[in-house]
C-alpha cells in the first residue's frame, strides 16, 4: 500500500530528536488518527507537545501514552470552531512562550449530494469553521511568534484539493482547498521571513473521519501512522510539499480529462 502513495517513508530518529530538541509543537486534532499517531512517534524527541482536541478524555490518554515513553504533552480541550475558544488557547500558548513546530491537522468530512443539503447550510458552516477559519485564527495570532522563532507550520491538506472535484464532497472540498490557498497565499511571505511552511497532500487515510462513507471501505488507505511518518520526515527535511509520486499525472489528467471525467462518471456517482 506504501508503494501506492509515499513509497519511503523511513526517516532518521536520531536527525528528528536533534531538530526538536527543547523545541515546541503544538498539534491540532491530536486525540485520534493522524494527530494521536504523530504525538506517539514524537513521545521520544524530548520537545514540548502542545495536543489540541475538543475530546479532553481522549487527549488525557494519548498524553498518558506520551509520558510512557518518557516525553512531555500538555493537552488543551478547544472547539476550534468556536473563536472565543481559540482565543483562550492562543492565549494559554502564548503564555508558555509559543511555538516551533505547529501541525494544522484538525479537519471534518462531509459527503453528501447537495439535493440532501439544500436545508443544510450548518454542512458548510461547520467544514468551513474548522477547516478554514479556525486554523486562519490559529496562524494570525502565531505569526509574530513564529517569525521569531524561525518556525514550521505544516498543513495536512488532501489530494482532492489540487485534482478534479467530485459530485457530493463540495461542503469539505472547498473548505480544504480555501484554507490550502490561504497556506500557498501567505508562504513567500512567511518563507521570506524564516518560516518554513510545508503542505502535505494526503490521498485517502484510513481514519474514523472516513468510517461513515460505505464506498471506502475497501478502497486502498494510508495508515495513521504512515502519515506520522511522513510529518515526521517533513519536520526534518522542512520541504515545501510533500505528495504522492503520481500527483503530477493526476492534476494533467484534471484538466485533460475534466469533462470526460463529469460525462461519464459524474452521473453515475450524483446517482449513488
């Protein structure tokens, strides 16, 4: 299944260790998943690990997995949809002096035909508040702080956002690929100013945000802990963007292919 998506994913323990040393980093949706999967792989590192998640019970275990390994987490429960919450977790951050490393990677599916959302507008309120303006609010208040500290902010994007759009996934789709436009926005900016801003494309990860879309079940998935790996390789090498090796051909074939593509098989899928 590597093969598929990110063929190498070893990294350097000892290289990862020397980069965050003393170092701190703050990861959003850390209570399961990716976000649970990184904290763990970085437990060793001996750097600060600021989790954020709206489930504290959850956040408590992987801290708990944390220490066991001999590292050192704070946990901070945050609807990251709700500004007044963000604005007190930006302030409890600032207060432990701020942030080297900060991984944005909370984020919420939606799919459903847009004739079953016709009196769901809350389907776009809610994609929209947590996949755009919660990690905008998150970066606007940082910034300073990360310029300071010469920083990485990684945005754990998805391939959907650089290929052709699908029927039914427009509430997610465009509320990761407004903030992954926001990211690319600001990036010279912030790049010219010691910030190292990294993107990482993700196809489909085996994950309990995937769990209510039936179709998925037996589709080929990353793991959890094959994107840990790949943070993990990120926050060593600090490139600007990681993708599948196949990405190149696939956004060729969004546009070569576009209205073949919604001909023949848009149909087929608004009819599912």
């Amino acid at each position: 299944m590597r093969l598929l998506f990110f063929p190498y994913l070893r990294y350097s323990s000892a290289r990862l260790n020397q980069r965050l040393a003393g170092k701190t980093v703050l990861i959003t949706g850390a209570s399961f998943g990716i976000g649970a999967s990184l904290a763990e792989s970085l437990a060793a590192s001996k750097c600060h690990l600021l989790l954020v998640a709206r489930t504290t019970e959850k956040l408590i275990e992987v801290k708990h997995k944390i220490e066991a390994r001999g590292g050192r987490a704070d946990v901070f429960s945050c609807d990251l949809t709700n500004p007044e919450e963000v604005d007190k977790l930006l302030a409890s951050i600032h207060q432990l002096g701020g942030v080297d490393v900060f991984v944005n990677n909370a984020g919420k599916s939606i799919r459903r035909s847009i004739f079953d959302a016709i009196d769901r507008r809350h389907d776009f309120s809610r994609t929209m508040n947590l996949n755009y303006f919660g990690p905008v609010q998150l970066m606007l208040s940082l910034i300073p702080v990360l310029v300071e500290r010469q920083a990485q902010v990684i945005n754990v994007s998805a391939v959907n956002v650089l290929l052709i759009p699908a029927p039914k996934w427009a509430a997610y789709q465009a509320s990761k690929t407004a903030f992954d436009q926001w990211f690319r926005c600001v990036g010279p900016e912030l790049n010219a100013r010691g910030v190292c801003m990294t993107s990482i494309y993700l196809p489909l990860v085996r994950t309990r945000m995937i769990e209510p879309t039936k179709a998925y079940t037996n589709m080929p998935a990353m793991l959890p802990e094959d994107v840990a790996a790949v943070i993990c390789k990120a926050i060593i090498s600090r490139r600007r963007t990681y993708a599948p090796w196949w990405m190149m051909a696939g956004q060729l074939a969004s546009v070569l292919l576009r209205w073949p593509f919604e001909a023949i098989v848009g149909n087929r899928w608004t009819q599912r």
